[in-house]
C-alpha cells in the first residue's frame, strides 16, 4: 500500500496534477465550531515573535509573526471548524520534518526527539550529538532541504508536520506543495528575537507541540535561575569585538542590535562597536580591515565566529587570516577566544554562552567553558 501511494505520489508530482491529498492543512473535520475566546494566555518574559492562548476543551492557538495561527488539538479529540487561515495540527504529532536547525535543540532538551522522523540537514551538517547519533543509527532520515524536499519520502513517512525555517519563503512553491500533500507547515522565526533569553523561550511552544509544557517551563526556568548570579552582577566594563574574517579579507561583524551583542551586555561586557546600525535588515555586515582595525583594535577581548569557516585552534592560524591583528590589544594581551560550531545549533545553550562570556570579561571560571576556547 506505501509502495502504491507512494508511486502515486511521484507520478503526480511529475505530471504536475496532484492538488491535494489528506485535504488542505488548515481545514478541520466538523467537530463543532470553534470559540475563539482565550481562558487563558502562556506567560512569557522575554519572547516576542510567538503567544499561545488556551481554548476551550484544551486547545491551544499558537500565533507566530503575529499572523500565522495553528491550533493544537489533544490526542483522540475530533478537531473543531475553524477560520481558513487557522493550521490544524493534531496531536500526537510524532513524525516531524525538521528543517530549521535552530529547533532541534529544543527537541533534544525536551527529550523529544523520536517526534522527529525526517531532517533537511545530513548527518554531518548537525553538531548536535543526539541529532547526528539518531541519523547514523537510521532513527531520523535525511529528507532533502528547505529548497528541495523528498516529497515521496515525507509523504511515505506520514509525515505530521514540517517544521520549516524563514527560509522557506524563499521557495513558496515547496511550502504549498507540502501542504497540498495534508502536510502543516510551521515556519520557524526564533532567530527574529532580538534578546537572546527570547530566543530560548522558544522552547516552551515545542513543549505546546509535543505534550511537553510542564518540562519545557522548568528547562527554561532552569535557564534562567541558572544566569541570575550574573545577572545582578554590574558591569564589567570590558570590551568586546565579535567577528570572523571572510574569503575576501573583510571583518565580519554583527551590528549593535543584533542578539550576540545583547548577550555581551548580560554578560558584564560591552560590544564594541556597539553604534553599528542602519536600515538593512540583516544582523550582520562586512567590514573593511582597515576600519575594523580603527573601530577595534583596543577592545579587552576578540572573540572570533567560527560558524562559517570552522574553528581555529591557535593565534597562527587567526593571523593568517590578517596579520593587522598582530597589533590588537587582546591579540597583545592573549584575551582572544573562538566559538565552538555547535554554538548556533545549540538554542538551550544561550545561557551557557552568556555564562562563557562572564567567565572571560571577569577572568574567573575560564577552565571550564561550554562554547568558547581560548587561542595561543
């Protein structure tokens, strides 16, 4: 029966002629009309980019971007009549197509990680330990990415839900056809908070997802206790740069409104070039040596971003890339470090990079760093 559905499917697609299957994923079957009145809302101190507010009956309405509603519907629950704009997602929601990298972590923390069935990332794309494990053991396929799905292979693995990053609007024509096939697409948008704690709060709407709020509110909670001591701790008033060096030999930098500079903040420390702003809507931007030269070459700590060409190991290797660093005080001083790769796929370990970064800006605990190492 899978063989035949799924030779259906791909001659389909093929012939350009398939225009449904399972049904649109924002109808619902009639199960009563649903009543749109909050009983309650999730508390949440410091994401902006999602709410949750309980329905009757149990339901929860998630609201992403302010415009994209899914509505989770407990398990064996018939799902109410709802508006069209409203994705319908019915638990159990066990068979997951997880694209944007940013959530998995999530899932790991939350011990959730059978939900996930599919990846649009391969084996060795994932740094996370348990991601990769599960690809190598077989328990999560590799599913193709945001641009080109497997759909034969997502449909084949009763896939409940696509969970998609911003990227995806990029290809609209992938996230419709998905969704022809009955699958929910959930875009991702963790990465558009702007305060980092924001960012790891995300966790609690995949406790919403998988059946799961009791222990995501404790893990964040965690998270926060945990970063309390520094917190009320004042300022350190060591400065910071936060770069990597590109092909071409510019510095790129983050601009000062960006998340990482608000975690140097937490942290004690202050972002150097902490008035880089302008209209563009991107977090990062290049930099000519020379100006990265006059706007840091007095900052007490160089901190180098290894997520787009790998790690360095030594300050050989970071003087290759520009031997105008030789003249910066933190090169001069040996107060320059270099983040690990699992960094950005790590969203649970925001609070331990803030931790990292306390560590460094008041010399204490630096033995003992979860994101960071030290460069001689």
């Amino acid at each position: 029966m899978r063989r035949a559905a799924a030779f259906f499917l791909t001659c389909a697609l093929s012939a350009g002629l398939l225009t449904g299957c399972g049904g649109e994923a924002s109808s619902a079957p009639a199960g009563g009309t649903l009543n749109l009145t909050p009983t309650g809302s999730m508390p949440l101190s410091y994401a902006e980019q999602f709410t949750v507010d309980t329905l009757e009956n149990g339901l929860s309405l998630i609201t992403i971007g302010g415009e994209d509603r899914y509505l989770v519907v407990p398990e064996g629950q018939q799902a109410p009549q709802t508006d069209a704009d409203i994705t319908v997602l019915q638990q159990p929601i066990d068979s997951i197509y997880l694209v944007a990298t940013s959530a998995m972590d999530f899932f790991i923390s939350l011990d959730a990680l059978d939900t996930i069935s599919l990846s649009g990332t391969k084996a060795d794309g994932w740094y996370l330990d348990g991601a990769r494990q599960a690809m190598k053991n077989g328990d999560i396929e590799y599913a193709g990415k945001y641009s080109a799905p497997d759909y034969e292979a997502i449909f084949d693995a009763d896939c409940d839900l696509a969970v998609e990053s911003t990227m995806i609007y990029h290809t609209p024509e992938v996230k419709e056809q998905l969704e022809r096939l009955g699958i929910p697409v959930l875009v991702e948008r963790s990465s558009y908070e702007s305060h980092p704690l924001g960012r790891m709060e995300w966790i609690k709407l995949y406790g919403v997802l998988t059946g799961k709020e009791d222990e995501a509110e404790a893990l964040y909670q965690e998270q926060l206790d945990a970063l309390s001591p520094i917190l009320d701790q004042p300022s350190t008033g060591k400065t910071a740069a936060f770069f990597y060096i590109t092909a071409n030999g510019a510095a790129n930098v983050r601009k000062s409104t960006d998340y990482v500079p608000k975690m140097l903040e937490l942290a004690g420390g202050k972002y150097i070039f902490d008035d880089l702003t302008d209209d563009d809507a991107r977090s990062t931007m290049n930099m000519q040596m020379e100006n990265f030269y006059a706007g840091a070459k007095d900052a007490d700590v160089l901190i180098y971003n290894s997520t787009i060409d790998g790690e360095l190991h030594s300050l050989d290797e970071l003087l290759a890339k520009s031997p105008l660093l030789a003249d910066f005080k933190a090169v001069k001083n040996g107060n320059v470090w270099c983040t690990e790769q699992s960094l950005f796929q790590s969203a649970m370990g925001l609070g331990g990079m803030i931790q990292d970064f306390h560590a460094i800006f008041s010399g204490e605990n630096t033995d003992n760093l979860h994101y960071l190492h030290q460069l001689t």
